[in-house]
C-alpha cells in the first residue's frame, strides 16, 4: 500500500535528533547515581573529540574528515541517550514511528548492522530522570545493511514504531536510548550513529485528519 502522500506533509510531522544531542553511557552502566555521572553532554560549538567519562569506545566526533559529527560505536552495546518533549500538538492516539540514521566506512553491501532503540516516558514536575530506559519498540527497527558501495553514505533503517496510546501529550517527556545491539564481525571500518528521526500524527484539522497513515520507511 502506497503512502498517501497528498495528506502526508498536512498528517505527520518529523523531527531529527542529531547527534550533537546525544549523552553517552558506558556499556553495562546504565542504572544507578555512577552511569548517571558518567554522562557528557555534547556541546553544539564544540568541534572536536567527546569521550564517555568510563568508556572511551562511545564518542562524538567527526564522521571522517566530512565535516559532519557522529556517535562512533564500533563495539556492540555502545549507546547513546537523549530526551525529547512530546509537543502539544502530538496525537496520542495515534503510532509514531522511528528511525535510525547511520554512515560507516564500509564499502561491502552485504555487512548489516541491528541498532535497538528503547524509551521510557516521564512527566515534567513529577517523574525523575533515569538512566534506566528499557521500554521496547512495538515493531522493533530491523537489521540493516551498507546501503551502496561507498564509503560513509548516509544509511537510514526501516521504521520501528510505537503504537497508539502509549505516549500521552501534554506535559510529558520521552527518554530514548539507541543502542548499536551487533554488527558484523568482519566490519572494521568505523561506525557511527548519525541522528534519530521520529514521525508522529499532529492534531490538526485537516482532509487527512481521520487516517492513520502507515510506516514511512517500511
């Protein structure tokens, strides 16, 4: 079934998570007042080299000389938290899908790499944050593969996707973790998550407005 593009820009809206808006955990500490101190906010002006405090395998830096900043995560369970605030006009009654956005310097299409996202959803003024964000996708973001034979394209995975009713909107915030689960083992070319894209239903009064449109990167 095509996507129903005449009420596609008026009935979904994207928003990009790049990397610059990533913290960055350590493998296997991901709970507790220690993983919390470990995390490092990247700052947008800054250009150079952003090492994990306990880990200096998870880190923000250029993607090869591209001008372009990446999370590296060449060892399987590198990950990378960040939040984001569920706008007003977000239609909880509806799924929301997800995205992995990707580049490696691999030039074979038969390597794959699996990223695994996960989230948690707290309230501002209420809940606390955690470093604990365990909540699984729906339909989980499938193994993906070197797109074309060059170097460090940009790679963007099929849609996860979140079903309906499970964020409320409002005063909430989502917590969202992306976690290179395994890639191939003869991949030793750099890896490096590049941004997470998200595409939700607005609450808006349009010709579309009674449709649930489907998985934009199926």
């Amino acid at each position: 079934m095509p996507i129903d593009t005449a009420n596609l820009s008026q009935s979904l809206e994207y928003v990009t998570l790049r990397a610059k808006d990533f913290d960055f955990l350590p493998f296997g500490a991901v709970s507790g007042d220690a993983a919390l101190a470990s995390k490092v906010a990247f700052d947008a002006g800054f250009a150079g080299l952003l090492l994990g405090a306990n880990d200096a395998t998870v880190r923000c830096q250029e993607i090869s000389t591209l001008g372009v900043n990446g999370v590296l995560m060449n060892t399987d369970g590198d990950l990378a938290h960040t939040s984001w605030d569920v706008p007003p006009d977000f239609d909880e009654g509806k799924p929301c899908y997800v995205r992995v956005r990707w580049a490696c310097g691999s030039t074979d299409v038969a390597d794959t790499v699996l990223f695994k996202v996960t989230y948690k959803v707290i309230s501002v003024n209420n809940d606390a944050l955690t470093a604990t964000v365990t909540t699984a996708l729906d339909t989980v973001v499938p193994v993906d593969t070197v797109p074309v034979a060059t170097a460090y394209t940009l790679a963007g995975t099929r849609g996860g996707k979140i079903n309906a009713n499970k964020i409320g909107s409002g005063n909430n915030t989502l917590l969202l973790a992306v976690e290179m689960d395994t890639k191939d083992t003869d991949m030793s070319e750099d890896l490096y998550f590049h941004s997470l894209v998200l595409a939700y239903h607005r609450k808006v009064k349009t010709a579309g407005r009674g449709r649930v449109l489907i998985n934009p990167w199926p």
